[in-house]
C-alpha cells in the first residue's frame, strides 16, 4: 500500500513534468485502466508499429489490436526469416501508430532509451503520426543522470539475459562498456522534449513493468 501510494505521488511529479516539456502525459493505477486507456488513445488508427517490449506485450495490446482487425508489425513474430524481420522494422516506423516502452524516465520530465539496432528509437522521434510510450513506476527514477544509471544497472543487463545475449553484463549483471559482438547498449536517445513534428503520449502505470 505505502509503494502504491509513493508511487502515485511519483507519477503525478512525472506526469506534470512531461506535460510541461510538451508530452501528452497520463498515469494509471493498473495494468487494466492503463490498456483501457491506451486502446481509447489508439482506436482511430489502422497500422500499428510494436517496439520491442515486454511492457506492451504483458498489457494484452496486441491481442487487441488484431482482434480489431488492424494491421500490426511485429518483429517478434516466430520464425521470421532476416529479411522479413527487417521489413517489419522498418514498417514500424511508417505505420501511423507505434507502441512501445522506455528504459527509463526521470521526474523531471526526460525519456532515456537505448538501442542496438535503433528502428526503436528512429520510430519515436519521427515518422509515425502518433508514438505511444507505456512505462511501469519501476522505470521512474528522481533526475536524469539516475535515469541513465537505470539503464547502465538494470534495464541494459536485464534485456541483454531475457535476450540470451552473450555480453558480460548478462553474465555478471554488471555493465562495463562492452566491445560484444551482441553488445545491445549502441545508441542512447534522450527526450529532452517532445520532438517538434511528432505526438507522443506517455502513459505511467502504478505496476512493476519491463525491465
């Protein structure tokens, strides 16, 4: 109860932030109200770009969206071949809606991500008419610099192990600026602000979500 509440109190700081820097900004209590407002967000759109995250993944949005009979891309579809995969990464970033999650964000209204192969971070700075970011309150961290520590400590480690990447961090949990062939820590983009030709909307949710 006392995280709920702590949490909510975060989020509120956060979500004011981001409105100030020019994000559309939004915090759930749960998972449930979270994708109720996120499909009432999305409805009007046909094709839909999904990042790489288990954050929308573990929401149920996708499910949704087909049974809507949109169009979704989806690069972790089974059994794709490399070409196919890589056509579905870059149809992300032409549909008119990509859904995705952050590494991090900090109260003061910044929105830290890193990439290894960067369709991910392309495709929420520019191309989609709409670009939704969901994040779980474990992402929230106090400032900036404590945003990217997030990713260096937690996130980058942890996606590098859920991925069965051979890096040392997914060995030690321990980042130490790795030259791995699979080093999947290549491009850092920090949303300072909302970038000028794109809408992003940011939903925070009261839950532990993601890495």
């Amino acid at each position: 109860m006392e995280r709920q509440w702590l949490w909510e109190r975060m989020g509120e700081r956060t979500k004011e932030a981001l409105k100030a820097h020019g994000f559309d900004s939004h915090y759930c209590g749960n998972s449930q109200a979270a994708k109720e407002l996120i499909l009432g967000l999305i409805k009007d759109f046909q094709t839909f770009g999904i990042g790489g995250s288990n954050t929308i993944r573990s929401l149920g949005i996708i499910e949704e969206l087909r049974a809507m009979g949109k169009t979704v891309y989806d690069h972790w579809i089974p059994n794709l071949s490399k070409e196919e995969e890589l056509n579905i990464r870059l149809m992300q970033g032409r549909s008119q809606c990509f859904i995705t999650s952050a590494n991090a964000i900090s109260e003061t209204g910044e929105i830290v991500n890193v990439d290894g192969i960067g369709n991910r971070v392309s495709a929420m700075c520019f191309g989609p008419k709409k670009v939704l970011i969901v994040a779980g309150m474990n992402k929230v961290r106090p400032n900036l610099e404590s945003a990217l520590k997030r990713v260096r400590e937690v996130a980058g480690p942890m996606r590098a192990k859920s991925l069965g990447m051979k890096t040392p961090c997914a060995e030690t949990g321990i980042c130490n600026d790795c030259n791995a062939p699979q080093r999947i820590c290549r491009i850092t983009t920090i949303l300072h602000r909302k970038p000028s030709l794109t809408d992003i909307s940011v939903v925070l949710v009261g839950e532990e979500l993601g890495f």
